[in-house]
C-alpha cells in the first residue's frame, strides 16, 4: 500500500499509520474510507488506496480510515511532520483545510 502511494505522486514523501479506536469510529463516514472487506498489507488494499486516489477526495484530504484494518488510518504529506499533524488535527477536533493538489503529471 505506502509503495503504491509513493508512486502515485511525487509530493507524497511521507506515509503516518496509526491506530486509534476514537478516530477511527468518529471519522470513516466523514472521511475517505476503503471497503470493510478489504484487509491491509494485502493487494487489494493497494488497489483501494488507488480508488481512493483517483475516485474520492483523498488527494486533497491526504488522510483516510482503513474500515477493513480495524482503527488504523494513513495520512499522506510532503514529510512526516506533515502526515503527523494532519492526525493530530483532527484527534485534537479540528478539521485541517483542503490542501491545494497538483497531480503528477506521470501516467
């Protein structure tokens, strides 16, 4: 799954998974969610984080739930720093603006 965001796009440098029982529950309605079938580490779950990709507004929102990996969330960003605050924002209750994407202009 991270190598398969790596690729997508040259601004993801960093990859923050984490696991929270509160955030999890709270947000996978709200935020970009992969299937409740789909467990992690698998590639399924690589081909879902690639739906989310092109198909939800993950790449602006550069955090989603994992709903088949039980309270697990992955945040995205330019560096670790980045990633790790996004969660933190919203553990902390605040709804971080969209982010200004530019897709890759790679295939």
């Amino acid at each position: 799954t991270h190598a398969e965001l790596y690729a997508l796009d040259a601004e993801i440098q960093a990859i923050v998974h984490v696991h929270s029982a509160q955030l999890w529950t709270a947000l996978q309605h709200e935020l970009p969610s992969t299937a409740t079938d789909v467990a992690y580490g698998t590639p399924a779950m690589a081909r879902e984080f690639l739906r989310l990709y092109h198909e939800t507004d993950f790449p602006e929102r550069r955090i989603a739930v994992m709903r088949g990996h039980r309270d697990g969330l992955i945040a995205i960003g330019e560096s670790i720093a980045e990633a790790a605050l996004r969660i933190l924002a919203y553990r902390d209750g605040c709804r971080p603006p969209l982010t200004a994407h530019q897709p890759d202009s790679r295939p």
